[in-house]
C-alpha cells in the first residue's frame, strides 16, 4: 500500500494502449475485408465484424471498469481477447474454404507487415497492394526468390490471401499483446485485490493518520476520595 492511496485510482486511458490501438487496427480493417470479400447477407459478415468490434469495446470497457473493479477488468479484458480468437479462426476457415494458404510463421512477408507499423487500415491496404505488385512484377518473394507473372486466376485470389493473412499477422499481435496484459491484471489483483480491499486499506490509513486528539476515546470517570 502506498501513503494516501485513492479510493478510486487513475484508470481508463485506454486509447493510450498498444492492445486498444491494435484491436481497433484489426476492426477497421475487417470491415473493409468483409464488405469486400464476404457476402453482406451472409452470417458470417456480420460475425465476423462483431468479433473485432467486441475485440475493441471489452478493451475499453474493461478498462474504463478498471476504477472500481479489477476482477471485471480482467474478465472484459479476456472476453476481448476470445473475441479476437475468435476472429482469427473466421480468417483461417476463409483461407482454407478457398484453397488458399496460411503463411508460416517463418515467412518473410509477416514481418515485413510487422515493421510497417501500419497504423491505419488504409495503412495496411497500401501494404498488400506493394505485396500483391511485388509479386506480380517478379520481384522477390518469400523465399528471396523471382516470383514469375502469375495468371489471371492466381492475381485474383492474391489480394483475399494477402488481405487475410495480413489480417492474421495483425491478430497474432494483438492477441500476444492481450495474453501478456491479462497476465499482468491477474498478478495485480492476486498482489493487490480489488476494490473491497482498497477501501479498507484506505479507510484503515485514514484512522491511523486522524490526530489522537480527534479519536473517540472513553472518558475517564472521576473518583472521590
């Protein structure tokens, strides 16, 4: 406990968050790739977006709860994260539904997306289109090695496999991001407890620092002798 611990601690601020930041990276983005990709009247649009809405509300959420509730912090923050699971498996079943491949996790193009720091999902599409051109015009490819001009068939299905493993490789982060604050919530509340437990160390430090003179004490009865 520190001295004049508040009962209410600074919280919220979670637009500051590189897990915020990155889950509504990965909104912004499925929405594009949905409308794009998927059928509008199709379930699965509409899952799929709501999965990374989800993503980004219960960051939010649980961190704006965070003031008065640490055990809800932690609970919104992992319903954030099985939401965003949730989204990856939707990402890989388009990919395997339409024969199209799942990078590995040792292809090069992953961390190039990576070290683009994308910040916006315009950010991300300028990504898959110098990926798609690249690729196209023979350049290097994952391998180090002269792609050949694909045909049309195969330049079609580029941009979904590109656009949806770019999307994957974002996930990745995100959900790493989201397991590594989750740990650190859950040592926090078994270390620190929740509000219950603050409220008493605070009133407990408020009677110890009230001047002894202000305490109520019994008054001594006088004798006679």
């Amino acid at each position: 406990m520190t001295a004049n611990e508040p009962l209410i601690p600074k919280h919220g601020g979670y637009r500051k968050l590189k897990s915020f930041q990155m889950a509504q990276l990965i909104y912004d983005i499925t929405v594009r790739f949905c409308d794009r990709y998927i059928c509008k009247r199709s379930r699965t649009h509409d899952q799929m977006v709501q999965a990374a809405r989800s993503g980004v509300q219960n960051i939010a959420e649980g961190s704006q709860a965070s003031g008065t509730s640490k055990k809800t912090e932690l609970k919104l923050t992992n319903v954030a994260r099985a939401s965003l699971e949730e989204l990856r498996l939707d990402y890989e079943d388009f990919l395997r539904q339409r024969g199209l491949p799942i990078w590995e996790r040792d292809d090069p193009r992953r961390q190039s997306l990576i070290d683009r720091r994308c910040a916006t999902a315009a950010e991300v599409s300028q990504w898959v289109r110098e990926a798609h051109d690249g690729g196209r015009s023979g350049q290097s490819g994952p391998h180090g090695q002269k792609s050949s001009t694909p045909s049309t068939k195969s330049t079609q299905s580029t941009f979904p496999e590109l656009a949806a493993n770019a999307a994957l490789v974002l996930l990745a982060v995100a959900c790493s991001l989201l397991d590594r604050q989750i740990t650190a919530q859950a040592k926090a509340f078994e270390t620190e407890g929740g509000f219950t437990e603050r409220l008493y160390r605070v009133r407990s430090e408020k009677r110890s620092s009230r001047p002894s003179s202000t305490r109520s004490t019994k008054p001594t009865q006088s004798t006679n002798h």
